[in-house]
C-alpha cells in the first residue's frame, strides 16, 4: 500500500473504521480532532493502519515530502495548519523508527539476549514505566514506550539495539567476580598524561581547558571533551561516560566515616550500586572507639553469632526457617562480626541499624530461652553461685528455679579453654573455672 492523497472517495473505504472519518491510525495524536476542512478536502494526507513501521522509508519520505507542501500551503496560524505539523512531525518520528526497524532486520528476528563484555543482555520490547531511561553508550533518550532496548540483567546497563554493537563497558558485576574488593585509597588519582589525554573507557580525546558543559554526540580525533574526575578510582573521563553521578565512596567510608556523595563514572556507579548489599567492608579499628555506635553493633553481633550455635542445629527452628525469615534483609549477619556492607554502613550512620538488630535478637532470644525446649536445654547453670554449689537438679531448695544462663547473656562469662558459661560476677569473685579444675584432677589421677 502505498502512502498517498487521501481522497474524499476514500472515506468510504474500509480503512476508515473511526465514526468521524478519521484515519484507522487511532494511534497517532494527529489523527483525533481533525478539521473538518481537512476531511472534506482533497489533501488528506494519511498513513497506513498498524504500527509505526507500516511503511517504508520511501513511502515515508514521499508523504512528509507531500506533508510539507500542505503546511506551506495552508493559512498561517489556522487548525488546519496546526495539524498538518503535527501530522509532519510524527511522519519524521515514524521514519526514524522505519530506518531503525531496517537496519536492525525485524523485531522477529531479533536475538531476545546475548552476551558481550560479561553483559548478559535481555531483550526488552514491552514498556516497563513512564520514567525516563537513557542509553549508556551513546546518552540518548530511550522512549521505552515506543522503543524497544537491551538492558543487562547484571549491571542494569541499558542500551538502544542499534548501540547494542558498539559498546566498550565490561559489566560491573564480571569486573567485581574477577575483583571482590572496592578500591582502599581515597580517590587514587592519575594524570591526565598517564592517559593519553583521552577518556580512561572510550578513548576520546578530553581535556580540563574546554568549557564544562561542552562535548560533541559524535567524537573524532578533532573533537575534545570535558575532561571529569571519576572519585571512585581516580581516572578521568568524558561526559558521555561521567554524567557526573552522585555515590557514597567505600574508602571514604572505611578510613574517614565521610558519607558525602562525590561525582563518579558510570561504571563507578553501577559497581558501587550492584555492590551496595554485599559483605565486602572491612573497617579501620580505631572507628570503634570514634564512632559509639559501632562498639554497640560489634558487640550484638557478637552475642548472634552465640546463638547461631543453638539455631544451627535446633530442629524445629530449621524447620520453620527462622533465621533465614528474621535475617532475610542481612543474612551475613550471623556469619561474621566484622565485616559489613554498604548499606549496613548507611543504616548505621542515619541510625536505623541498632534497632533492627535489637529486634531479630530478641526473636532468636525468645526462641531459645522460652520457645523450645531443646534450645533451652542447652543452657548452663553457674557452678560458681553458693546457692547451686550442692543442687544441680534445676530447683533450689525453696522449690524455687535455677536460673538457666547462656553465653549471649550480657551478664555472663564463658570460660576460654572449656566454654563453661558463669556469672560474671561469680567469675570475678572466684576467678576458677571448677570444670577445667575437675579435667586436670582427672589428668592426675590417669
């Protein structure tokens, strides 16, 4: 079908579905409240019903060719005008979409994921949200609402299919797999010289005497960019790889206790962001004793890592997966005392940590203590209190309950050679541990 003159025959042509005559094409803005002027005319310029890419680039052509010749014809300032432009300007944006369509084959045939520099890319042809999405590769718009992309599901990389080719980034999520450990120094960074004057990733021609703001969409060897500091790893960059984003800096972090966001590259970015839930920090010692709070989290967790020992193997809590439900947003909680991630970094700063560790304490400290009963067997008795020197038959002679102690308890010791937990205030008064004296009696006698 080719595109032409709508003539005032054709209405009555079955293309025309639309009670008001209008094109079939109930897509376009341009095709509702047509002029009736327009309608009646011989002038009527249309395309074909369907998609955007219903005609080809020669049809195209012809009808924007004739679609100007109407504008220019038209009275200045009437509907009649107004809707010829903005008839015009979607034939253009629907020839723009033809030419990609061609260069890329079809939709059909095109690959719905691939791989290429650790990126392992997924088709995305439905729209996902109205909100703005550019491509990393070339900074354009991607109008996700009509525009089809690929985007990573590692790293979250998006790109235009046309830009799916040409891309230099490694995947943020291959580079930190080869290299699980953020930079250490604090903005470690090199000349421009070391460089080449040019861009660390694209290689671009860059420098810190052109005007900030300013850079070409296409570079040549003529070209040169805004040279821009990446704070993460010290190298420079231009703007099509450093859209000067905001990020906390990991080493600023662990050697400063510094949260100010500092501009980084987008490859900066995408590591920093993709690694924000890992384990992966390891602080300075001397921030415990400058920031209060971090003594206090130690020292909980501490007191989790006790009781993932009576978690670990009590039946019904493995059952019911009470640690992995209660730890569900920090598993690695529970595994180490020393390590955090990013973002238990920025809990801790803006004060929202403690309170949730309290809270999953308190869970697995009921369990334990009051829920089940093979955790709770598991408990100690102080062999240093007088009043439990002759009676260990878990009641006291005025009937009343030993205290069953554990080793998480904030009151008690835990003795380091055999773990037999006391009170601390026994410990301190009687400094022997009566276990270890009855396993050295036991030696002499053998």
């Amino acid at each position: 079908m080719e595109a032409h003159v709508f003539l005032e025959d054709d209405f009555h042509s079955p293309t025309c579905s639309s009670p008001d005559m209008t094109s079939g094409d109930d897509l376009s803005d341009s095709s509702m409240n047509v002029p009736a002027s327009i309608v009646n005319a011989s002038n009527y310029i249309t395309v074909k019903e369907g998609c955007q890419s219903a005609f080809t680039t020669e049809e195209l052509n012809i009808a924007i060719n004739q679609c100007k010749k109407l504008v220019l014809e038209s009275e200045e300032c009437s509907e009649e005008r107004k809707w010829f432009v903005r008839r015009l300007i979607e034939l253009r944006h629907r020839l723009q979409q033809a030419k990609e369509s061609e260069e890329i084959k079809t939709i059909q045939v095109l690959e719905e994921s691939f791989v290429k520099l650790g990126h392992h890319f997924k088709f995305e042809y439905l729209p996902t949200s109205a909100t703005k999405k550019y491509c990393d590769r070339c900074c354009g718009t991607i109008w996700n609402v009509v525009q089809s992309y690929y985007q990573c599901t590692d790293c979250q990389y998006k790109c235009h299919i046309k830009c799916a080719e040409s891309l230099f980034r490694v995947c943020a999520h291959l580079v930190m797999s080869e290299n699980p450990n953020y930079i250490e120094k604090i903005c470690p960074e090199v000349g421009l010289d070391t460089q080449g004057y040019r861009c660390f990733e694209c290689k671009s021609r860059i420098n810190y005497n052109v005007p900030k703001g300013y850079y070409p969409y296409l570079f040549s060897d003529t070209d040169v960019a805004e040279a821009r500091l990446c704070n993460y790893n010290g190298h420079h960059y231009c703007p099509s790889c450093h859209w000067n984003t905001p990020s906390i800096i990991p080493a600023r972090v662990m050697l400063n206790w510094d949260f100010e966001p500092q501009k980084v590259c987008r490859a900066s970015y995408q590591l920093i962001r993709i690694t924000k839930s890992r384990p992966l920090v390891t602080l300075d010692e001397n921030l415990y004793s400058f920031v209060d709070e971090l003594a206090t989290i130690k020292k909980k967790r501490e007191e989790l890592g006790l009781m993932k020992h009576y978690i670990a193997t009590c039946r019904p809590s493995l059952e019911s997966g009470l640690v992995m439900r209660e730890l569900e947003w920090r598993r690695h909680l529970i595994h180490s005392t020393t390590i955090f991630s990013l973002d238990d970094l920025c809990d801790i700063n803006n004060g929202t940590f403690l309170s949730k560790i309290e809270a999953v304490q308190e869970i697995l400290k009921k369990h334990i203590k009051e829920d089940c009963t093979v955790c709770r067997g598991r408990g100690y008795i102080c062999e240093l209190c007088e009043k439990n020197d002759d009676d260990h038959d878990g009641d006291d002679d005025d009937g009343e309950k030993v205290e069953i102690i554990f080793g998480f308890d904030s009151n008690t010791y835990t003795c380091p050679k055999c773990e037999t937990v006391s009170h601390k205030s026994c410990w301190n008064v009687k400094k022997t541990c009566k276990k270890c004296l009855r396993r050295e009696q036991k030696l002499e006698v053998e």
